[in-house]
C-alpha cells in the first residue's frame, strides 16, 4: 500500500509509513463518531445518504446522487471530503462542456529547449471528483469520465497519466427536469456502486435548515481523516472475510433480477427489460463489507446485503413498458425480490 505523497499536517500518520490493518481499523472506530458531528454542522438529516456515501468511499467504489434541486447534495459531497482532508474539484456538467475540460488537454509551450507539447491537467486530476449533473452534457464527455472512474488514469496524446489516490467519483443528476439532459447508458450506470436518492427532508429537518441558514454563517468542517488514511480503509474493507453463502445469496439475488432467465420471478419477466450483471453481485459483497467496516465488525451478515440492495440495484434494472403503465418503480420491484429470494 503506498501512503498519500501529500498527507494532511493534522495526520497522525508520517508521510513514510503506512497504517497497519490493526490501526487503520483503530483510527475508523475511533473516528466515527467525529465525523458524523462534524458533518452535522453542514448537513441536516439524510443519515442513510450519509452512510451510504461514507460506505462508498470505503469500499473504493463511486456512487450517483438522485434528487431534485436544492437538496444540498452538492454541500454534502464537499463536506465528506473535509472530513476526509481530500482535495476537491466540481465541473458543473453543461451542453457545451467537452472531454478536454474534464481529463485536461495538451497545449504548446517554448522554453529554452524550443517548442514542446505539455500536459495541462484537468480537474480529473483531484482526490474527490463531484460531476455535477452529469446528465446535462452529451455522451462524448460522459465517456471521458469512463477511464477515469475505471482505470484511474488519464490518456492524453498516447500518455497516461495516473491519477492521485484516492480517487472517487460523485455525480448528482436531476430526475426532474429532463429537457435538455442526455441520460446516462447503462454501461455507464453499472460503473457506479451505489445510485443514492436524496429525498426530500421532513418537517423538523427542514425548519432546522432554515433557521441555522438564515441566522449564522455554517460553522467550519475539520477533517477526520487523512487521505493516506482513506486508502488503508480500503484495503482493510476488502480484507472483511464474507462466508460462501452470503456470496452464494448475493449472487442468486442479482440473476434473479434478470428476465428470461430459468428461475426468474414472473414479477422480474412482466416488469424488466434488463437485469442486473455481475457488477451487482459484486458492488453487494464489497458494499456489505464496509458496512460491516462502518459499524465496527469484522465479519458481513446477511442485514448487510439486504441493507444495500436498493442502493445497489436501482440504477441496474431497466423497466419496460408495462411497469410504467402499471406505475411500479423500481424500488418495489427490488423489495419484492428480498422477500422472494432468502438466504438459504
């Protein structure tokens, strides 16, 4: 594991020296707490959002934001990378917006050697990447964030160039307004972990954001963790042991939700266009195991799985026509699948 070339100043951690495994899952117990207060003094309600962005970050894994405007998504995605001390970038995702202005471009420079072509790197190159609406630029610069979240590089001119760890993407798009927006194909859907909706908050939640917003200045977040702290997460999260049947549960769960399939659900076949790849099964282990992480085990449980099914899922399942004339969403589809493929 190779530590952050820039820790924070306010890390325990020196710059040479990675954390253990032992206290890389010290310093996530011992930091929980801290961080949900300190993201309480942006953020108001939204705890499973939260956690489900956190488990994210965990697991190494991007996740898509769903919700109507004025939601604060934007402030929450800005306020867990203070917490975890990680530098920043948001491109606003606009029709005129091209993969040049994402990845970086080359341009010609002259120095006292002559005229050369140098790498100007875009806001790609940053630690936590949030892609605000993302389904309001055409699909050519969509796709230039395909390498990025995959391979967590850059080609430019025949050259890659790596990108800082960690990196994670966070893209919110709007499900209101669709003119002028260019969803998002499912090949490139499948390459977020989880799809979390934001919803809107309750009464009490609500006339807590105003007051606090209309009465003082936010109070500043300070960060938790450091950036090299984050990466050694995430190798603990993948080393979360997970037995064969809850592997086993995970799979069947995912080839349930696909049409035509010999032991499909006929609620699956009357209602999907498409199911959910191999994507799924796996974004459900890795996503248990940090929930697991998060909660302070060392082991995942069935509760796990089932507690990110929707997440997982939602943004997997392509409806057809009859379900939206029989007005399903998603969501139900995907309970109905809980309560008929069970851990055997």
């Amino acid at each position: 594991m190779t530590p952050d070339p820039d820790p924070s100043p306010d890390s325990p951690l020196p710059p040479d020296l990675p954390l253990t495994d032992e206290a890389a899952f010290a310093a996530l117990q011992a930091g929980r707490d801290r961080m949900t207060a300190e993201l309480a003094k942006a953020v108001v309600g939204q705890k499973d959002v939260i956690e489900q962005l956190i488990l994210a970050l965990l697991a190494g894994g991007h996740c898509l934001l769903t919700g109507a405007p004025g939601l604060a998504k934007t402030l929450l995605v800005k306020s867990v990378a203070q917490t975890f001390d990680l530098k920043f970038q948001r491109i606003q995702f606009t029709p005129d917006l091209m993969p040049a202005d994402i990845t970086g471009t080359e341009v010609l420079t002259e120095d006292d050697s002559g005229r050369h072509l140098t790498f100007v790197p875009g806001p790609v190159f940053t630690n936590l990447l949030l892609a605000d609406e993302i389904n309001r630029t055409p699909p050519k610069t969509q796709a230039a964030l395909l390498e990025a979240m995959q391979e967590h590089q850059v080609t430019a001119g025949g050259v890659r160039h790596a990108l800082s760890e960690p990196f994670f993407v966070l893209a919110t798009q709007n499900p209101v307004e669709m003119e002028g927006t260019y969803p998002l194909p499912e090949a490139q859907l499948d390459r977020f972990l989880f799809n979390v909706r934001v919803d809107y908050l309750s009464e009490a939640d609500e006339i807590e954001v105003v007051s606090r917003t209309t009465s003082r200045i936010a109070a500043r977040i300070e960060p938790v963790f450091s950036a090299a702290e984050a990466i050694a997460f995430q190798k603990l999260t993948r080393q979360v042991p997970v037995a064969d049947d809850l592997v086993r549960y995970a799979v069947q769960l995912v080839a349930a939700s696909r049409p035509g399939q010999p032991n499909t659900p006929d609620f699956i076949n009357d209602w999907l266009n498409w199911g959910a790849g191999t994507r799924a099964a796996q974004a459900l282990i890795i996503g248990g195991k940090a929930r697991a992480l998060w909660q302070g085990r060392s082991h995942v449980t069935e509760k796990d799985i089932r507690a990110l099914a929707v997440p997982v899922l939602r943004h997997r399942l392509l409806l057809n026509y009859r379900a939206e004339a029989d007005r399903v969403e998603v969501e139900t589809i995907i309970q109905r699948l809980l309560e008929t493929v069970r851990l055997a």
